[in-house]
C-alpha cells in the first residue's frame, strides 16, 4: 500500500509508476476524493467541537434551571450535520480505500522499463556440471517422457482423482521429490543460517491482501467460501503475516524464515501455456524464503537471497541464468524482482525455479507490520521472499540433465544421502 501523503505530495511519480506497471488506476480521481474527505474531515471536527460545546452548555443551564429550548434546537442541527458528515466521510474513505488498494508497488529507479517478458535483463548465466555416466541419449527425451518410463509420475490418475494439473509422483518418484524438499530446507537452514518455520496452508482474506494477493489476483485463488479462507498461492502469504499488526522490537531485525508448503494455484487463463507434464501444475511443493528487514538493510538482503536461491541450483550442478524483471513484468507488490530461469535440455527452454523480490514497506504497509527502532520510532519493516526453490520444474531440469542412454537417471551427488544412498534410478527397478 502507497501512502496517501506519499501519493498527494508526488501524484507524477505515481502516475508514472502506473504507466510503467501498465495498470490503471485515476489518480485524479483520487486526489479529488482526498481532498473533499479532508475538507469534510475538517468540518466534522469544528462541529464535533461545537456539539461537545453546547453539550456542556445544556448541562450547566439545565443546573440552573434556565430556559434550554433554543440551545436544545441549535444542537439538533449540529447533531444532523454532524451525522451527515460522518456518513460522508464514510463513503469518502471506503472510495479512496477502493482506489489506494489498486495501486501496485512502485518499481526501483533501476528497474528496466518495458513491455512484456522480452524486455527483461540478462544478469548472468552459470553453464552447470552436470555430467551423466554414461554417454547422453540422442535424441534427448523431455521430461515427461522419462518420468513415465520409469514409473515416476502418474499424470492420468492424479487427473482421475483431482483433475488436470495435480500430479501423483509414485515410488522413486516420491522419493526424489521429498530429497528435494528436505535438501533445499538444510542447505538454507545450516548454510544460510534461516529459521524454519511450519505454517498453515489455508489463511484468511486479511493474510492474502497483506501481501498483495487480494484483491487483484483473486480470479487465480482457490478459495473455501463458506469460511472464506484461501489455499495458499506461496508459502510467502502465511509466512509474512506472522507479524501483521506487529510492532517488533529492533532488536528482532533481521528476520530469516524458510518454510516448505505445497502452493494451489487456480493459474486462470493459463490454459495451454506450458502445459505438459510439471511445467504449469494447480499444485506443487515450494521452499520459501521470507526476511524482515530494517529499510537501509533490504537492497543487501535481496543480492542475498538471489545468491542463496542461486546456491541450490549449483549444488544441483543444473545450468541457469539470472534475469531482472522489466516494470511491466514486475508482480502487483514488487518493487524490484529477480527470476532465476534453469535450462532444460529435453524441452530446450528455460524454465523459471525462483522469483526473489523486494516489496520495501509495500506489504509491511497492508499488513501493518512495523518495528521500533534504535531511538524509540516506530517505522514500517522491509519484507523481501524467494523461492529457494520451486520443486516442479527443477524436478524437470534435474531428470533431462541427469538422463543416462539407457533409459536411467543419474542422482545428483547433492541429493544422494537424502535417495537412500541411490546413486541411480534404474529403469528395471521400477
């Protein structure tokens, strides 16, 4: 949420920030609406004032026993304004909330302006090590391919049960799934010195608009209306709002959190973009990275976290690059935000494993989450979130770099002590 003061005393920077984030939102309109609540505001309170005035009045004539009649016929038309006043204010604050819920971050100065995905930025790229045993196959399969020949994932009948875009992973498949999950929690917790953190998978309407989510995004959302709770879209919902209403001692600063949560995501009006086997799933499991930061300390901390995100792709051996998302690609909440994409060679494309972001006080903000600084101030937290990863498609990169010319699947040496000791799934084990 951008303050009103903020937006009243910069309307230009606003303005821009909207063309640049191609959204639309009547910034005029709002400055309109500001200035009438304040005008309003300002004549409520004189006769508030007036009211209590007379108030006092009434008691001391009446204590007298004096003639009260004009006074009581005055107070009744201070009283109807004042009534009025506050329905108005009301409706005033309501129009002006509506209008400041739809305006998104404002993108860094750094930010690359553009269009569309295109006109993203190459930070880097890492070519990888990944190296089979065995001389690759040719040509190379996807991985959909491989995961049916060795009975890893079971597609169709995850449909049967739940529809498309809910996988079942079987066996070996299951396995290698959870020695993702629980190596990317280790390296994060023992190398990154992050707190873990278990949370709740179902959150309430405040928790989804305190990170932004609600209300432009709600199309995408699985929601349980009759106790109109949301499935999480990320483990960065429950996790931010930990603190919402929170006033957290300096002290406290910084917080690291890493959490795992399968995410649900309805991806409406996705269908067809990417849609074989795990590309663009309705759920998957994801690890998490969150931070509360002082605001001094929140562009170090996000060069951080791309770097820890980018850590787990290089202890995986899987080639990637780094691309800075230009303002139009920016989320509602970002302020600046950084993909990190892996390669696949069986599908010949990068595939996005990791969104890292700043959000500044934007979500601190909605969430009122603020601490008290060094001199007693209180001031609003710095929240920044990464994946550290995405499971689905680094589950992807993983078997078509690792695939053998004999149909097996090489185990990375990072995930081998968390495969039982597997250094291979074979196609006749399964």
């Amino acid at each position: 949420m951008i303050d009103i003061k903020f937006i009243r005393e910069n309307p230009e920077v606003i303005k821009d920030a909207l063309k640049k984030k191609r959204c639309d939102v009547d910034i005029e309109q709002l400055l309109q609406f500001d200035s009438d609540k304040r005008k309003l505001q300002y004549a409520f309170d004189t006769d508030k004032a007036h009211q209590n005035t007379i108030s006092k009045e009434i008691a001391s004539r009446k204590k007298k026993r004096e003639d009260i009649s004009g006074i009581i016929a005055e107070m009744q038309k201070v009283a109807n304004r004042v009534k009025e006043a506050s329905n108005n204010l009301n409706r005033l604050n309501e129009q002006i909330n509506t209008l400041l819920q739809s305006i998104p971050n404002i993108p860094d100065d750094t930010v690359p302006v553009g269009k569309d995905e295109n006109d993203n930025r190459l930070v880097r790229e890492w070519k990888g090590s990944a190296e089979t045993d065995q001389e690759e196959p040719s040509p190379l399969l996807d991985h959909l391919e491989l995961a049916e020949g060795l009975n890893l994932l079971d597609l169709p009948r995850g449909t049967k049960i739940s529809g498309s875009g809910f996988p079942v992973y079987r066996r070996y498949g299951a396995l290698l799934e959870r020695a993702l999950i629980n190596f990317m929690l280790d390296y994060h917790i023992i190398n990154h010195n992050y707190q873990e953190i278990a949370v709740p998978v179902l959150v309430n309407r405040q928790a989804m608009f305190g990170t932004g989510q609600l209300p432009k995004l709600e199309d995408d959302m699985y929601r349980i209306s009759e106790d109109d709770l949301f499935l999480i879209p990320t483990g960065e919902v429950p996790v931010t709002n930990i603190y919402s209403g929170e006033i957290l001692r300096h002290e406290q600063l910084p917080e690291k959190f890493v959490t795992f949560t399968p995410c649900f995501r309805r991806e409406a009006g996705s269908y067809g973009k990417g849609t074989r086997g795990l590309q663009r799933i309705h759920q998957f499991n994801k690890v998490e990275m969150v931070r509360f930061v002082r605001p001094e300390e929140s562009g170090t901390a996000l060069e951080e976290m791309i770097n820890e995100a980018e850590s787990i792709l290089k202890a995986l051996e899987l080639p990637y690059r780094v691309m800075e998302l230009n303002t139009s690609d920016l989320s509602f909440a970002s302020a600046r935000t950084y993909d990190l994409e892996v390669w696949t060679p069986g599908m010949k494309k990068y595939l996005e494993v990791s969104s890292v972001s700043n959000f500044r006080d934007f979500q601190a903000r909605r969430a009122s989450i603020r601490f008290r600084d060094d001199n007693g101030r209180v001031s609003f937290v710095h929240t920044l979130n990464g994946s550290g990863l995405a499971t689905p498609r680094t589950y992807i990169a993983i078997l078509e770099h690792y695939q053998n010319q004999d149909g097996s699947i090489t185990v990375p040496k990072a995930l081998q002590k968390y495969m039982q000791g597997m250094t291979r799934i074979e196609p006749e084990e399964c």
